[in-house]
C-alpha cells in the first residue's frame, strides 16, 4: 500500500539490528502522516490478506522478522504461522509528524515519509531509521532502476528460459531498439 513503502524500506533496513532480539523489544516507534494514520493505521484482528495490505503496523512487522515484503507475506498461511507478527504489531506506537502531513500534501514534495525507531527492553535503541520517498519516487530515479531492473529480470526467469529472458531484456534496455521494433514482434517475444 503506497503509504507504508517507505515504513517498509525503513522495517528492511532495521531487520538485521533487530533479527536476532525481537523478543527483547519493547516499544516500535513509528513516525508517520495523517493520511497514513487514517487509511491504513490498524489494530485487531486482520481478516484476510486485503486486511493485511491495508494495516500498517503489519506491513512494518513481517520485514522486521523476515527482512522483506512479498505477496506470500499476506496470505492467511503466513500469518497463521508467524504469531510474532501480531505480537510486534500490539508494541508499535504510530505517532504523527507534522512535517510528514505537511510534505505529503505538498505538491512540489508530494513525500510519503516514515521513519521507525525501536526500543528494547533493556533500554537500549535503534537509530531513528527515516525514508522520506520510496525507491520508486521520481527523486530516487537512480537508485530505482536497478531495482526495477532486477525485478523484471526475476519476473522474466519464473516464464522463460535464460537465452530468452536475456533477449527480452536487452531489447526492453534499448530505447532505439524498442522503438524500431514492430508491436507484434514485441508482443511475440512474449508468447509461451
């Protein structure tokens, strides 16, 4: 869900401080927007996976434990097993910051930032871990497109074979190529 991506990106890159302690945690501090804390701010029971992509503590709890975010994290089998999930998600405060609100409304920012800081029960803490735009955001182009890139090649090998995939890429990595390529060969490559 849109407004929890940079919650995600900031839960992956706290997993490996917190991994190996989850049970020594005591408060997850989560510093969000307004629109965040009315759409997607949930407590209780989540029902199915649509309730999952939909609650924000518990899109912040599964990279947490796992390091990632997929489609499989939703589903009712992962949840049943995974009872740390909501353990995690009863500890987390959401907080909103001002400046968050403000920044996401804004149209020449258009932010959708979080930030996340645990703190165990020994008193000691993270750092606070904030990510104003998400991998995707036009003022992270850069570091975006290889991530695209892998995911697309990732995507390519689950239907076709390496040869294939390789040819599809580099046409897909060439504007030139692309557009001189007639729709119907383009579209061909892509036939099983």
């Amino acid at each position: 869900e849109f407004h929890a991506q940079t919650a995600v990106e900031a839960a992956v890159t706290l997993h490996p401080q917190v991994i190996n302690r989850l049970d020594q945690i005591d408060k997850i501090y989560v510093n969000t927007h307004e629109s965040a804390i009315r759409i997607i701010s949930k407590e209780g029971p989540l029902a199915n996976p649509a309730d999952r992509d939909h609650c924000l503590q518990y899109m912040i709890a599964v990279p947490l434990i796992s390091g990632s975010l997929t489609a499989d994290h939703y589903e009712d089998s992962f949840h049943l097993e995974n009872p740390m999930i909501d353990e995690l998600r009863s500890k987390m405060v959401i907080n909103e910051e001002k400046r968050y609100s403000i920044d996401y409304l804004d149209p020449n920012k258009r932010s959708i930032a979080n930030a996340i800081k645990i703190k165990f029960k020994d008193e000691t803490a993270t750092e606070l871990v904030e990510v104003e735009y998400p991998i995707g955001h036009k003022n992270r182009r850069n570091e975006g497109i290889p991530v695209l890139e892998k995911k697309f090649k990732t995507n390519l090998a689950t239907r076709f074979p390496s040869r294939k995939c390789a040819q599809i890429f580099e046409i897909c990595s060439s504007q030139s190529k692309l557009e001189e390529m007639l729709v119907s060969d383009f579209v061909s490559l892509f036939v099983t």
